[in-house]
C-alpha cells in the first residue's frame, strides 16, 4: 500500500504584501486613520484572532476591508497581545498579584505594534506610495515592508 503524503509548503500562497507598523495608539484609533487616509474602510471582524500560548489565550483584534475598485483584501491586526496572570505571592499568600505577559502574533517581529496585511493578486497596489501614505499619519513611528519570505510563522497570517 502507498502511502500519500500532502506538504503544506506547496499550499502557501506568496500573493500578500506584509507592512509592519509602529504606533502606541489603540487598534481601532490606528484603522480610523488608516480609513480616512487611504480612503478604505477597516471594519472590526467579529472574531479576534485567537492563539493558545503557554500561559493562556491571546486576543488580537483583527480589522479588514475588501476593495472592489483594486480587487484587494486589507487586514489590520495587532502583533502584541497581554495575558493576564493572577498567581498567588509567596511570602505573603493573603494577596494575589496580577502578571501581565507580552505575546506576538509574529514572534520575530517582536516589536511590531500592529500588521497590515493586503492580500493584491492583481499587483495594482503601490506598496511604496501605501508607505508614504501610512507614514504621514502622525502617531505612527514607522511603518516598512515586511520580506514574506523570511517569516517563520505566516501561518499565523491566514485569517479567512
């Protein structure tokens, strides 16, 4: 009997551009920005994306928009997400601290504060005048295209 075996590899689809943001603002601030200045139309999905950590349940909130006119889907998602721990102190056991634990959608990319996906199968997007765009936006520190290839964990990225 032969055994068949399918590689996850040949599946995966390089037709996305990856920007990588700075920016201390919240999320949903950061897709009203987006919004006005790209002239899209981020809306917050009903389901965050999801990840089971070691020390519990991360929640990214995810934002997309799927424009007709470029025939593309914009995703905006935050990189970090901050569990919280209650464990008990152990000197004093009458108290319980409160930990807080940093975790990444993009572990590589640790200090990445939010992900703009573009998923461009027509490759009419400028990615270069989408980073002029996203970097006059004045609480966004920097914002740079991220090497797809180079990712470790872009399995992470698939949100449909």
């Amino acid at each position: 009997m032969t055994v068949n075996k399918l590689v996850l590899d040949a599946f995966t689809e390089d037709d996305y551009k990856l920007i990588a943001i700075h920016s201390s603002i919240e999320a949903y601030k950061l897709a009203f920005f987006l919004n006005k200045l790209l002239d899209i139309k981020l809306a917050r999905e009903e389901c965050d994306v999801d990840f089971n950590h070691k020390h519990g349940i991360a929640y990214y909130p995810l934002f997309s928009y799927f424009s007709k006119s470029l025939g593309c889907n914009y995703y905006l998602v935050a990189n970090k997400y901050k569990i919280k721990r209650e464990e008990i102190v152990l000197h004093d056991q009458l108290f319980l601290e409160e930990e807080k634990i940093t975790t990444h959608l993009l572990p590589e990319y640790k200090n990445v504060d939010y992900l703009l996906k573009v998923e461009d199968s027509t490759e009419m997007l400028s990615v270069k005048k989408l980073l002029l765009d996203i970097n006059k936006i004045q609480q966004v520190v920097t914002a740079y295209e991220v090497d797809i290839s180079t990712l470790k964990s872009n399995e992470n990225l698939i949100f449909n």
